[in-house]
C-alpha cells in the first residue's frame, strides 16, 4: 500500500466500483485506509449501482443497503439521485425534492427522463410533465423503445413493495380533455404521445 501512489490507489478502487456496488464490500472490511477510498466522493459518484434501479427496494428506508445508498445519494451519484426521487414519489406523493432529484439525474438517466414527466403530470404539473416527456421522447429512437422504458419504470415503482397510499389521486389532471386516440385504440405502440402519457399515468396513479 506504502509503495503504490494514493492517486493510482484510488484509480483502482473507482474501476472496481464501476463492476458493481458488491465489488466495494471487501475493500471496505479491509480496513480504514480502503474504506477511505472507497467512501471517497468520486468513487461513489460514479459506482455501479444498477442492483438499486432494478431492484429498488433496496434503496427503502428499511433497507440494510440504505446508509450506503445515502452516501452515493451525497455524493451527486445519478443514479441514486433517480432512485430517490422515484421512492419519494411513491412513498410520501407530489414533491419538490423528488422532482430536483430526478431532474438532476436526467442528463444520465433515461428512466429519470420518463420518470420526471410522469411524476409532473401525476402531480397536477402537467404542462411542465408533457415538456418533459418532449425532452424523454426526442432521446427515445421508437415508440417500441418507449413502451419499454415506461413498463421499466411501472415495473421499479412497483418494485419499492410500498402500501398503496392514493397520495396522487386528487392531483392527476390531464388537460382539459379526454385524450382521443387512448378511447380508440388498444395497442399502446399506436397511441399519440398524450395518449401514450396518459396510459402510463394512469397505470402510475393506481400504483401509488
Ligand atoms: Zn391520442
């Protein structure tokens, strides 16, 4: 340890962390001077995290993952910031911060794109949320890919295993009126993209 350069040291550890979270537990136990490391602000900004998007639960606040998941959260890390932003959403309703959060991971993350207009319409936002799903769309090449991110981020949301709250439900508005196509139509690939937002909004709504 004495004889390799801390900068080279903690190139090492960021490598490893970009395998996966699970990589860093050994480091940690191997005593403060790694520990150190792996805690270090750019490790943690940029760690492997994917077990937390897809397996979302483990960001909970019951989580035995959670101060870890916390520290990349401090650390600007976006994918926690896209986890968070989800599980405040759905497990305390409409809010500021979960906005910022999922606004702050979007530049990364194409579930926060998605996930951000959902979250905006579903909050009574909505000329904001469908700006955000233009901003979703225009990253997405096909419908097909879309419907595809969107079930991903049913599928996350429901993921949290929370109790149903109804936190959403005297907040959805969706303009002013019914969405035209969404009565016509039963493959969601046809849908106009209001339409589109509308089926997963709502789909959304009766998750949380
Ligand atoms: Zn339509």
């Amino acid at each position: 340890m004495d004889i390799i350069p801390h900068p080279l040291l903690l190139d090492i550890v960021r490598r490893v962390a970009h395998h996966g979270f699970r990589e860093l537990g050994s480091l940690i136990a191997s005593g403060p001077d790694f520990m150190a490391m792996v805690f270090d602000r750019s490790v943690l900004a940029e760690a492997d995290i994917d077990e937390f998007v897809f397996v979302t639960f483990h960001a909970n606040v019951d989580s035995i993952y959670r101060s870890f998941f916390l520290r990349c959260l401090e650390c600007g890390n976006p994918d926690a910031q896209f986890v968070e932003g989800l599980r405040l959403a759905v497990a305390e309703g409409p809010s500021q911060l979960s906005v910022d959060l999922l606004r702050a991971a979007c530049p990364t993350s194409i579930y926060a794109r998605f996930s951000l207009g959902l979250i905006l319409v579903c909050s009574g936002r909505y000329d904001e949320g469908m700006q955000a799903m233009e901003a979703f769309f225009s990253c997405i090449p096909s419908k097909e890919a879309a419907v595809s991110i969107a079930e991903m981020v049913l599928h996350q949301t429901a993921t949290f295993r929370l109790p149903r709250s109804g936190l959403f439900d005297h907040t959805f508005v969706f303009g002013y009126e019914l969405p035209h196509c969404y009565l016509n139509n039963n493959n969601v690939e046809d849908l106009c993209r209001r339409c589109f937002v509308y089926y997963f909004a709502i789909r959304f709504q009766e998750l949380c």
